[in-house]
C-alpha cells in the first residue's frame, strides 16, 4: 500500500476541499473523489498542480504531490457535442415563458415591437435591435435552419397544434406553410426585411402592434389559405412608404399579437365571415392574403420559441460579453448591474443604460 | 537589507507553488522536481473571466537562468495564443510586456504569470480571436 497523502483541492466559487487519497491511485481517481465532495463530475474537472495539467491516466506519485499541497481545479465548459440532440422537438411554450424577460419586454408593457416574432427569445438576440436581426438575417445558417424547419412535418405539425388559429385552419395550412415558396419566402432574408419594414410602418401610422393577430387569415381560411401563393409580384414594390395608410385596414396589420401568447393575437372568436381587408389595396403594392398569411406563419414561429438554432445556454456574462465591456468603457462598472440590466432588456445596451439610469437591476 | 541569493528565492517560489498560495488563477512549479539548479519551470495560466480566454488553461515554460532573479526568466507559451507579446513561435517578447521589460528584483514567477494574466483581460486583448483551444506550438 503506497503512502496515503491529503492533499487540498481549490476550486471555483471559493471551493476547498481537503482529500485523502494514495498515491499509486491515478489522476482519474483523485477527479472522481472530488466529484463525491464537490458538484462537479470528473469528466468536466480539469486539474492543474505545480505549472502543468494532471493527465487522467498518470498516476498521484509521478507529479510528485506531497501533503499539504494544492490542487487547482477548474470546471470545463460543457461541451456543446455533449449536449442533447437538438433534433429533439421544440418546447412550444418558449417564446412565451412569461418569466423570460424578452417576452415581458415583447409584452404589452415593452415596445411590443415585432411581438409575437421572437424565434430567437433564447439566442440572447434581441428581436427589438434592427441591427441585431439583420445580421441574423444575413447569417447563411439562420437561413438554413429556417427552412430546415419547414421541411420538417414535425415541427410543422407542432406549430400548427399549438396554434389554434392555425389549427381551425385545417389542412391548407400545412400545404401553405409546406409548400416550396412560402420556405423560399421565409429563408429569404429580403422578404423578412420587407415584412419587418411593413411592420413597422404600420406602427408608424398609429396602429398597435398586435391588433388582433391575422384575423383575416382567421376569418377566411379559403381565402388565405387556399389561395395561390405567393401571388406573383407580391413583393414588387418593397419601398413602402405609405403613410396615408387607412386607420381601416388595423385588423390587417401583421404585427401579430402583443401579448405574451405570441401568434395567437386574437381569440379565434371569427365566424368564417369576415372578408379579407385589404390594406393597401389601393396601391396595389401587397396582396393581402399574403400579408396575413406570413403574420400567421411568423405568428406561428412565436409559438415555437427558438428551435431554429440550439439555445443559447451560455451564462448572460459571456452572452453578453460586448454588451458588458461596452457599459463598462461607459463607465458603468457594476458588473452585476450591467448583467442585470443586459438581461432585462434583451441585450440591448441603450435600454440596458436607461434601465441602470432609473435605479434598476441594483 | 540583504539579497537573498537565487536558490533560497526559487525554493521559496516552489513552496508557494506547491501549496497553491495565491489566488489559484496561475500555478507553477518546476519542471523536473529533481533539477537541483531549479532552472526549469512550468506554469499555467487560468484564462481569465468574460474574456475569449474563459476556461482555457495555457501551458507555459519558464527558465530561471542563473542570474535570476536580477534579470527575468525567459518564457514561452506551449498553448497557443494570440497576444501582442507573444511571437509567432510562442516566445514572450520581454521588451512588449511591462513586467519583463522593466523587471525589479522581487518580482516573482508569480507575479509574471498574474501579469500575463491580466494583460489577457485588457480592453485590447480580451476579445483577440485565438487558436483553437488545446492547440500547441
């Protein structure tokens, strides 16, 4: 029996630990002694003595540990291969956590800029940052997991499940949100720019966001969603201007729904009746069931919260790692603050200021 | 008050290294435990925080040659890493570092190892994009 040693372990969080352990055992052991004492499996442990990094295979005696000495330990990230399967379905409801402070801020009390949009609540992307979503936009692999999506009849059929708007649509919706150019639409990212455009046009006139979801498309499924789609030209004008919009076409407006309840604006309270509006039918420049239906399949996205790329579990410090040393060159320094404010305004630096300049987060 | 020869210092700098004094973040120790000059020294440093260093652990050697520590040791990087003071093939460029290029007697390897540590979380190193991470010279 080799001589048994005791030895301390350091770790993060103030972490100590004094370990008995013999020294013929090998580094592996030592890892998988600590893990009993402390939160951390052996796997993720990292062990550093004297200058170098302890190999799971070495035994204790060849680095020459003595009692009384300290061994450094230090949690590995986790690996991203080493996380579930993203091809596991979607949580539906992540959009609309209510405690995630995105949908809060989607809500009726934040912008409600582009709510019910927010298919990337947990990719630390704040939806209401122009440049933010651009660059998403830009972003091949945003693109393709966009249209990956659609192709999956899984997920297809989830969104349309978890929407019931959707779902009394019946059938056609699947076509609609299957069929190859509405995928082209959504993974072109100058067809989302123009929607988000219009978006806020709208807003611009005066409309609240969210005034009832796609009613239309609600009202007059054969009509939206049966039609031929997209209809050719649709998007021909892109430079929509119009502000002389008509108050009259609200129940129109694409800003689906302000409430946390993502897509699903309204209560599916139609009757069937309800004859598609038209917008902006006397400029001729947007067909209308084309509108409703991309605020019902950006709607539906809401519903889904953020499947289109793994989520973002990194810890607020590193996902917002700019946003950080940008306060902190500001000259705001509390640390703690500035993840606070970070994390209650989605990223956004200048919301963040304003949110530390009236005394929250502390 | 009276200099306290090289050999007593490096064995003061090896009990502390052993012991794990200091906050944790850098750690050093000699190379081979039977090298009686003490010459040769390996050391790492804990990526700091909130910094594209964050959980890496860099490997470096140190030489203590026999004027230390009157003069610096020489160090170099075994992982990878981008940094201004580091050359290409992973040497610390003394006259680019403060600590080396205006180095006092009682400095130590500790202090070298801090130093470098804090040059990673500097505004203009934090977010140098760097090798990948394991990757050695």
């Amino acid at each position: 029996m080799a001589e048994e040693i005791s030895i301390n372990v350091k770790g993060p969080n103030e972490l100590k630990l004094s370990i008995s352990i013999s020294l013929d055992k090998t580094v592996l052991d030592l890892k998988e002694s600590i893990a009993e004492c402390a939160d951390v499996p052996a796997a993720q442990q990292r062990l550093i003595y004297s200058g170098r990094v302890l190999k799971d295979d070495d035994a204790l005696s060849s680095y020459k540990l003595a009692s009384g000495h300290t061994v450094h330990m230090v949690k590995s990230p986790v690996r991203r291969d080493a996380e579930p399967p993203r091809q596991q379905l979607p949580t539906m409801q992540t959009g609309q956590n209510p405690t995630d402070p995105l949908t809060v801020l989607n809500g009726p009390a934040g912008h409600g800029v582009m709510a019910g949009f927010n298919p990337f609540a947990q990719m630390g992307v704040n939806p209401n940052d122009p440049n933010m979503m651009q660059s998403m936009l830009d972003s091949p692999e945003f693109l393709q997991s966009m249209s990956h999506l659609m192709s999956n009849p899984q997920i297809l059929d989830q969104i349309i499940a978890s929407n019931p708007q959707l779902a009394a649509m019946g059938p056609q919706v699947r076509q609609v949100l299957q069929s190859e150019q509405f995928r082209q639409m959504m993974s072109n990212p100058d067809s989302i720019r123009q929607m988000i455009q219009m978006q806020r046009m709208l807003q611009g006139m005066g409309m609240n966001p969210g005034m009832g979801g796609f009613p239309g498309m609600y009202g007059a499924p054969g009509a939206a969603g049966g039609a031929t789609f997209p209809p050719p030209g649709a998007f021909g004008t892109p430079t929509t201007t119009g502000s002389t919009g008509t108050p009259g076409a609200a129940p129109a407006a694409p800003g689906a729904g302000t409430t946390p309840a993502g897509g699903a604006g309204s209560p599916p309270t139609g009757t069937g009746a309800v004859p598609p509006v038209t917008p902006f039918g006397n400029y001729g420049m947007v067909d209308p069931n084309l509108m409703n239906l991309l605020a019902g399949g950006m709607g539906g996205m809401g519903g889904f919260g953020a499947p289109a790329q793994p989520a973002d579990t990194r810890p607020p410090e590193q996902r917002y790692e700019t946003q950080l040393s940008q306060l902190q060159t500001m000259g705001f320094t509390n640390a703690q603050q500035n993840i606070r404010a970070l994390m209650a305004t989605g990223g956004n630096v200048n919301a963040a200021v304003e949110y530390i300049l009236n005394g929250g987060g502390l | 008050m009276a200099v306290v020869p090289r050999n007593f210092r490096l064995l003061e700098e090896l009990e502390k290294g052993e012991k794990g004094i200091g906050d944790g973040s850098c750690s050093y120790g000699l190379e081979d435990g039977d090298d009686i000059t003490m010459s040769n020294w390996n050391g790492t440093i804990i990526g700091p925080g909130h910094t594209v260093h964050e959980n890496r652990i860099y490997s470096l050697k140190i030489h203590c040659d026999d004027s230390y520590p009157d003069s610096p040791p020489r160090i170099s990087f075994l992982s990878r890493v981008n940094l201004p003071f580091v050359a290409a093939n992973g040497q610390v460029e003394a006259g680019k570092i403060g600590v080396l290029a205006h180095w006092r007697r009682n400095y130590t390897i500790e202090t070298v190892l801090v130093e470098m540590r804090k040059e990673m979380a500097s505004p203009t190193n934090r977010k140098l994009p760097q090798p990948p991470e394991g990757s050695v010279y």
